[in-house]
C-alpha cells in the first residue's frame, strides 16, 4: 500500500490546531488514520509514502510517548526522522525560535514536528519557515495529535462520535489536551463536560459549548466516554486545590465511582497516569480502559497526519 | 524678531475656552496675539482648513536611555514625538539604570537640550530602583525638575509604601502616578483574561488586578489627600471606580492609550506579539466603559505609553516577547477615530486631553495659546486621509499592531518654541526640511 485510499480534501501543510479545522477535515484525518492502521501489524511494518524526506522532532519540553510515537510514526513512513532537543542546543545560549528553526529547515528538513512549552510557538514557527509544522503539544493551547487519536479511539469503540457524551476530569484549565479534544468532540458532534475544582475548570468554556461541572459524583452516570487529564502535583503551590489528597477524594476516578458509570463507558488517560491519584490501578487496567489502545492508536493518526501535510505541501 | 503668523485657521484653546477660525501670531517663541489680525510676520502661513491648536503633550512615553539606546534615545523618540504632533513629552524613569535620583533627572534635561526638537520632561521613579520598598529621593528630584513619580512598569505594591509616598509627595505638589496592577493577581500574565485567553491557553492577566490596586489607592489618596494619578486605565471597573472618586472629592486624574480605545483582546487570537501591551487589551466592555470615561471627565486625558521593542524581542514567543507598541506617531489619528469619529466628544474636548489636561496633571506651564504662553503649537489637518507606514516612523521602533491602517487626520506642522520642527506639508511650509 503506498497510500491510504481515502478521499482526501486536505490542503493544510501544518497542523497547527483543532479549533481551525472543520469537520470534514477532522474526518480526513481519522479516515487516513484508519487505512494507516494495518500497517503497524505487518511483519514489515513500513510503507514508502514518505521515502526522501526529513522529519525533525523539535522538542523544547520534556516529552517520551509523544516523541517516540512521531519518530515511529516517520519511521513507518520511510521518512528519516532526527531529534532536537532544547537541551544542550543552541536554544540554551538564547538563540530565539525563529533562527533555531530556520537553521534546522536550512539543513533540508521536510517537516516538523513542534513541542514547547509557549502557548503559539508552532504558529510563530509556521511564519518563519516554509516546511511543514505540526504542533506536538504548546503550552497550555492545544495538543492536536492527542485529541485525534482520542477521537479516533472514541469512534473505534463507540462506532461513532456524534450524539456522544464525553466527560474530561481534571486540570481542564492548564491541559492542551482538554482544549483539542473540546474543538474536535464538539466538531463531530459530541457533547463535552468539563469536571473538576472551579479553580481548575473556569466558566469561561461554557462560551465555547462545553458544559461545567464541579461534582463528578452528580453526573458521573451520564457519560459514554470519562477522559482523566494528569493532574500536577506542583498545582498545589499554587493553591488551586489544598492537597492532592483532597483532589482524590473529590475527583479521583476509582471503582466504586465506576460502579455508577455506564456499564459500557470508556475510559481514557493521555497519560502519564498518577496512578492512585487522578485514577485508580483498577480502573486504568480494568476492562473499561482504553488506555494502552489510545497509544497504539496514536501511531495510525501522527502516520496519517505527516502523511496528509506533506502531501498538501507537494511532496 | 522671529515672527511668524498663521491665518485663518480653526483655532482651538481649550484652556482659554476659545473655539474660532481666526490668526495666530507668534514671535520671540512666544504666542502674542489671536484674532482677526492686521500685524505683518516675517513669515505667514496659509491656515485654512487645519486646526490651530496648543502643542500636544504626551505625559507617557518610554525613551529607553539610560540603557538601552539601541530601541529609542532622547533624541529619536523626540523626533518621533514631532513627528506624531507632539511638542512635549514626559518621559517614565523605568530605563536602565531607573531615573530615581537628581543626576538621572538632569540626565534626561541635557540629552533633550542636545536633541533640541522638543520638551522633554523627566518623572523620577517613587522607590529607589523601582524596588517597591524605599522612597526615592522625590524632593531633590522636584528642584532638578522631576514633573511627577511613577515605578510605571509595576505597580507599588506594597500599601504603607505607597501610604508614604503619597504623604510625602504632598509638600511638593507633584502627581504620583501609578501602574494599576496587583502582581499577585497578574502573575505571569501575557494577555487580558477574558475567553481568548481561556482559547489560547495563555496565562492572563484579570482586569481585577488593575481594579484592586485602584481602589486601595483610591483610599490612600483621599486618605493622603495627595495628586494620584491613574497609568493608562483600561478597565470598566477601574473606570467607575475613579469615577465615584471624584464624585466624592478625591484629587484623583486618569489617562488612557489610543489601543485601549480603538482594541480587544480578541486581537491577539493570531498570538502576534504586536497586540501584547501592558496592560493588555481588555474586552469590548473595557474600551466602550474608558470612551465613555473620556467623553463624561473622568478619564482626563490621552497617552500613548509609547514603548520601543526591537523587532528580535518581538518576534519571540507571545509569553516571551515584551509588552508593549510605540504611540508617538499613530496617536493623533488613532484618538480621532477612537473619540470624533464616533461621536463620543467633539474637538476642543479632544484637544483638552492631548493639551491643557496633562500640562495641569504635570503642572507644566503649557498646554495653552493664551498671549504670552510658550509658542509650543501644533497644526493639525483633519480632513488629512493616509496609510500608516511603520516603515517611515522616526522611532528607532516598528512595534505597532496599527501598520497599514488608514486614518483620518494627521499634525501638519509641530511648531516647539516659535520654530517648526516638523511638517508633512511643503506647500505651507516651503523650505522646511521633514525634520530640521
């Protein structure tokens, strides 16, 4: 297979964000994800869509799962696929991002692949380079491969997103994840509820159609799809919540919380998981959890994702 | 003697509450007489058609000398304040070091003299360093001729501090003029809290930050009984909290910039750091409330917060890049179409709040074209339609989020003690060179 049959509308050589995209290109995604999947249960697990080019991981924040899952991802691909990082580099001597990474584009890299821990740094990014940029995570903003695969992993269970009810439980208001997923649930037509402290999920989302809860144990039985956001330990020092003790009791997903679930709710973690903390250990390797399934997933979708803006970019 | 007569012109004097089309007379650097004249001039100029108004002051700009030379000096940002209209301008002591002691105040003083374009007025910082702990050297200050005490950048925070320093101030009859922002409420804020931010995930600043410290200082000013004054005001909150304040007899003035009037945070939905400014650009709400403090006398004034950032620094990442746009040279276009084109004042109001008002919050002997006033004019021409072109600013700066726009109305001519030292208009002003 060299490429994915899939109707493809895709025009964007970056991925910048969710809240830009449309419905119909979100699917594309998801639909290029889809025919991408096999892929990784060959024996020979690659394909030559991205033969020639170079993909660089351009990594300004800590990062393991998400920077494995792209490199493998090029790798699939055929792309060669090389690592920077702010460590060591000339970032730490206080070259600014612009020149960073025009020098990288100027040693002929194809497309790259951007976390850091500034709220618009890939924008910023797309504006200095002309390769492709695809944001891997900025700041508090958005982390638009994350809520992709979610989304995909969501539709893989359910069969559909439309008409869905999604929880996501947490530090909704320092997670890019909760701001990706919130675009590309309400996109395809679910409804989302922001649970957690009123110090952790301002109301302000409500102008963005999500609803606001403070009280998991009052809603807890509507939901199709319970997502928990790692929570951070440092918060604490910032007194949006006095212990995390406390945060468990009160919004911490365990067994007996499950118990007026759904019986069918699908359970999901962007990880890393504070397992004991935001989420149970029988909960997150419980039958309900889709937990390791959302990274063999995320694969298929950062495939399809490189895949579609090089091609939009003319490679 | 140096004469020079400008006919037929709108004369507008807020000071002297004149509003009518008539000559002007200038000579020995001073304004003898206005009216329908018969005197003959040296040099006569063709007014018709331009308003004839006192020079524009700006009583907030950043110069950035001491310091950091390469973004502005005295003397660039004195060309860039001609160039915009204004023929008096006061400088923040926040440079490197700050201005908080009679030498840096002298400073400011010598390097303007050696520009020669404009004035230049120096405000020393209230703390030394800007520290927020001990009171600078205000009174030896005031005799070099500080014409006011700000830490502008941040505010005082500390409440018996700033009790002090309004107490003290009080013998030497200067306006202390605060940065309205409680640091723990704007912590490592980059733009205003409101549903753009929550979108962007940037860390925001809430418009109760401004709002706290505004009324805490409130207290201590009628408390005090000193002249505070309020750093370009951007909130509704703070703007009815000032509001009330002088309705009850606190000696309280407020300014406010051309962007808090004319933009929202919702501007800085690309994260382009053109649009990050402190403080930030609030919500629709904020810039209606402050065009309606202009229009009611409650905020008093216009400023511009003129603040040079290199194109490196501003190409950072939105948190990363410093706060703050240039002003001098879009300001008179921009308020115009903030507060005439709207409707929300009419001229001599305009004209009062780039002249007479901060000349009296300064105590500056300017502002007005009463005969025998300093022959500081500005001509203006409001019918004048042109791009903004950040390309041909005078500042050593290009940070303006307004490049491009098209405006009405520009400052012809800037005339600073008898001479003009800047004009746009060769036909009126053959010979003179766009900057002497």
């Amino acid at each position: 297979m060299a490429a994915p049959a899939a109707e493809t509308t895709w025009t964007r050589k970056h991925l910048l964000d969710l809240e830009s995209l449309s419905a119909d290109e979100i699917g594309v995604i998801l639909d290029t994800a889809e025919a991408f999947k096999d892929v990784s249960t060959r024996s020979v697990k690659k394909v030559p869509a991205l033969r020639g080019r170079v993909v660089v991981n351009l990594f300004f924040e800590e990062s393991t799962r998400t920077r494995t899952s792209f490199t493998l991802a090029a790798q699939r691909l055929s792309a060669d696929v090389i690592d920077f990082s702010a460590k060591g580099s000339s970032v730490a001597k206080g070259e600014t991002l612009g020149d960073t990474a025009r020098n990288i584009e100027a040693m002929g890299v194809d497309l790259i692949v951007c976390r850091h821990p500034a709220s618009g740094a890939p924008h910023l990014l797309s504006r200095c380079v002309n390769c492709c940029v695809i944001n891997a995570g900025d700041g508090r903003h958005e982390h638009p491969t994350q809520a992709l695969l979610d989304l995909f992993t969501i539709r893989q269970h359910k069969g559909r997103i439309e008409g869905l009810k999604v929880a996501i439980v947490g530090d909704v208001a320092n997670s890019r994840v909760a701001r990706s997923n919130l675009w590309g649930l309400t996109k395809l037509g679910a409804e989302v509820t922001f649970v957690g402290p009123t110090t952790l999920v301002p109301r302000t989302f409500e102008q963005f159609g999500a609803r606001v809860c403070h009280d998991i144990d009052a809603v807890i039985g509507e939901f199709d799809v319970i997502n928990m956001l790692r929570i951070q330990m440092e918060r604490v020092t910032s007194n949006v919540f006095p212990s995390v003790q406390e945060y468990t009791r009160l919004f911490g997903l365990n067994g007996q919380r499950m118990r007026r679930a759904k019986p069918d709710v699908l359970v999901m973690h962007p990880g890393p998981m504070n397992r004991g903390i935001e989420i149970t250990t029988e909960v997150a390797d419980g039958a309900r959890s889709a937990i390791l399934q959302q990274v063999t997933n995320g694969l298929a979708v950062r495939m399809a994702v490189l895949f579609l803006c090089n091609q939009a970019a003319g490679g | 003697m140096a004469s020079l007569l400008i006919r037929n012109g709108r004369i507008i004097d807020p000071a002297s509450n004149q509003d009518a089309v008539g000559d002007l007379l200038i000579a020995d650097a001073k304004i003898r007489k206005i009216g329908r004249l018969s005197e003959r001039a040296e040099r006569v100029i063709d007014g018709t058609g331009l308003l004839v108004t006192p020079g524009l002051i700006d009583m907030h700009v950043h110069l950035r000398e001491p310091g950091n030379e390469d973004e502005e000096t005295i003397a660039s940002g004195a060309s860039a304040a001609v160039a915009g209209g204004f023929t008096s301008i006061a400088c923040m002591p926040n440079t490197q070091p700050p201005l908080d002691q009679e030498a840096d105040i002298e400073f400011v003083y010598r390097q303007a003299a050696r520009a020669d374009l404009c004035n230049v007025y120096p405000i020393g910082a209230i703390t030394k360093g800007r520290a927020g702990k001990e009171l600078a050297e205000m009174g030896q200050m005031v005799r070099a001729g500080a014409v006011a005490f700000s830490d502008d950048g941040c505010g005082v925070a500390d409440a018996g501090v700033m009790f002090r320093a309004l107490q003290y101030v009080r013998m030497f009859d200067r306006a202390l003029i605060q940065h309205c922002e409680d640091a723990a409420l704007a912590a490592g804020g980059c733009m205003h809290a409101g549903p753009t931010a929550t979108r962007l995930g940037l860390p925001s600043i809430p418009a109760m930050a401004e709002e706290v410290m505004v009324q805490r200082d409130l207290i201590l000013a009628e408390q005090t009984g000193a002249r505070y004054h309020v750093a370009h005001i951007s909130t509704a909150g703070a703007v009815e909290a000032v509001r009330r304040a002088k309705a009850r007899g606190v000696y309280v003035t407020a300014e406010v910039c051309p962007h808090h009037l004319l933009l929202t945070d919702e501007a800085c939905a690309g994260f382009d750091t053109h649009f990050k400014m402190n403080p930030p650009l609030r919500s629709k709400a904020d810039v209606e409330a402050c065009r309606a403090g202009v229009a009611d006398g409650t905020i008093d004034c216009f400023c511009t917060d003129h603040a040079p950032h290199s194109a490196e620094e501003k190409t950072l990442e939105f948190q990363n890049a410093p706060f703050g746009i240039i002003g001098l040279e879009t300001a008179v276009p921009l308020t115009i179409r903030a507060m005439i084109e709207t409707g929300f004042i009419d001229w001599p109001r305009w004209v009062a709040g780039w002249t007479s008002r901060p000349a009296t919050i300064l105590g500056l002997s300017k502002g007005s074209l009463s005969p025998g006033a300093d022959a500081d004019v500005t001509l203006i021409d409001p019918a004048c339609r042109w791009r903004i072109d950040a390309g041909r600013f005078f500042s050593k700066c290009r940070n303006t989020p307004f490049d491009g726009w098209d405006v009405s109305g520009r400052a012809v001519a800037t005339i600073v003690a008898g001479r003009v030292r800047f004009t746009t208009d060769a036909a009126r002003f053959p010979g003179e060179r766009a900057l002497a």
